[in-house]
C-alpha cells in the first residue's frame, strides 16, 4: 500500500515545482498518517469511492527536494511494471479525449441551466459524470472550462469557413458563403447565451472577457484578413488594411440581427430568408467599398 500511494503521489505532480515542494512538507512533518485509499482511474485521476482499507503506514520524512527526486525515480522503477496497461488503451492524465469531451458536454448542460455564476463544479461533475478528482486533471476551474468550449466550438466554425473562403467561385460567391455562415452562427441560441454569459461578468473578470474574445472573434478576424489580404494580391480585391476590412466584413454580415439577438429584442433566432437577406447587402456593400475597381493605377 505504501508503494501504491506513494506512486500516486509523484504521478500527480510529477515535473511541478510546486508539487514537489508540497509533498516535501507533507512528508517532512508527517510521522504516521493514515492511507486513504483511493483508486486511480484508468485516465489517471482520482476516483471518489475510498477502498475499505483504514490501517496506517509509516513515510518516511524527506527533508529536501532532492532527496524527494531521487526516491522519485526509485519508485517509479520500482511500481512501473504493476501499473502497466496494455498498449493503446491507457492515456495519459489529462489526456484521454473521450473523458475530456464528457467534461466539456456536462459543463455545457450546466451553464445553459444555471448561467456562470451559479454554475459550480460539483454540479458540472454531476451533469458530466465524473469524479471531482477527475474534473479537475482536466480543468482547474469553471472559467477554464467556459474557455475550453468556447475553443472547441470556435475550431469546428473555422474549420467550416476555411472550406468556405477556398471553395470554388467567385471571389462574391465566397464573401456570401462566409456572411451566411457567420450570420447563423453570431444568431444561434448557443453563441448568444455564451456571450451573455460574458458579458455579465466580464467587469469582475476582465480576464474571462478576453480570454473569450480571444478564442473566439480574435480567431475569425485573423482568417478573414488574411484570406483578404491574398484576395487583394490576386488583384480580386482591393483592402490596404485586411485587418480593418474584416471587422468591416463581420458587422455588416450580422448588422440588424445579432445585437437584436443579444440583448432580447429578438427571443427566437432569425429564419434563414432573413439572414439572406442581411448577407446579400453585407456583400453588396462590401465590394462597393473594397473591389478591385478602388485599385490605384499601376505607376507608368
């Protein structure tokens, strides 16, 4: 039992200074301390369930951290052939997608349910299914996971208008595809209750604020300007600043819809005719303003 813990220990914080300098004290003061017992999942985290054994073992204390390093590698070797699994099934904490997508689908559950603030991790552990111990080899934090979603959605949205923007046709046909998608997407239940979210405490958390703008419209805005910026070599184009011409592109493709959506005036999402409608004009207005026709003359 004494091998067991002490291998679950040094795996945990393994290569964290922090880690090491906690156990250091632990083990410095500790004299006799009770097992607790737990077993470790197959993802590597803590299970909430105590095994049924209560007797007490003896650590011995360690007095600095380099003593602590050098046990360290003496019971991995030690402890590595028990805690083997077979090739291809075990991954490492943290890192199992499967488990980390159950965690993101139960925090989601959750903030839609009760907002940000009310949100807790014991009821996103609940919602998801998991042990406390293993939420948190995932994330570290509420705020942490409302990134992580806004991440996840972000790079299924892009990976959408990439396609889009180096699809086949005109350089129209392209900008119109775009301010649909964008249209759709700034409109949908989900974005405006994420930003609402946000918004409700970004004062408190300035941070939050901008760790979702970054993984969010940072993202988009740097797609947009640099497939601008290429469209504007090709000559199709005329931007001579793709960064102010894609935040010109964004608002027009969700102008009339999106602040309707986000502050209520409009309870259900727009139909599609209507988002039509606003991305026709978005590219209409937008090739008056930026077609290749603003181009100078070339210098004789």
């Amino acid at each position: 039992m004494v091998k067991k813990m002490r291998f679950f220990l040094l795996d945990l914080t393994a290569g964290s200074v922090w880690g090491v300098c906690v156990l250091d004290i632990a083990w410095s003061f500790a004299g006799r301390i009770e097992t607790i017992g737990h077993e470790i999942e197959p993802d590597g985290s803590i299970a909430d369930s105590p095994s049924t054994r209560s007797d007490q073992v003896f650590i011995e204390p360690i007095s600095s951290i380099t003593q602590l390093r050098n046990k360290e590698g003496d019971m991995m070797d030690e402890c590595a052939p028990k805690c083997q699994m077979p090739q291809g099934r075990r991954h490492a904490a943290g890192e199992d997608p499967e488990k980390r997508s159950q965690i993101l689908n139960g925090a989601w559950k959750i903030f839609a349910q009760q907002g940000f603030d009310a949100a807790s991790m014991n009821n996103i552990c609940k919602a998801a299914g998991v042990s406390k111990g293993t939420i948190y080899v995932y994330f570290s934090d509420k705020q942490e996971l409302l990134v992580a979603l806004v991440t996840e959605r972000r790079q299924k949205f892009l990976q959408e208008i990439t396609s889009l923007l180096a699809s086949h046709g005109s350089t129209q046909d392209r900008l119109l595809a775009t301010a649909l998608a964008l249209g759709r997407l700034m409109t949908s239940d989900d974005v405006v209750r994420v930003q609402r979210m946000v918004i409700a405490v970004a004062e408190r958390m300035p941070d939050l604020g901008r760790q979702f703008y970054d993984a969010g419209a940072q993202h988009f805005l740097g797609l947009m300007s640099n497939w601008l910026c290429a469209e504007t070599q090709a000559g199709r184009l005329w931007t001579p600043d793709p960064v102010i011409a894609a935040q010109h592109f964004a608002e027009l493709a969700s102008a009339g819809i999106w602040r309707r959506r986000l502050f209520g005036h409009a309870l259900d999402a727009p139909t599609h005719d209507a988002i039509d409608h606003v991305a026709q004009e978005a590219v209409r207005v937008f090739i008056a303003a930026y077609g290749p026709h603003h181009r100078p003359p070339a210098p004789r």
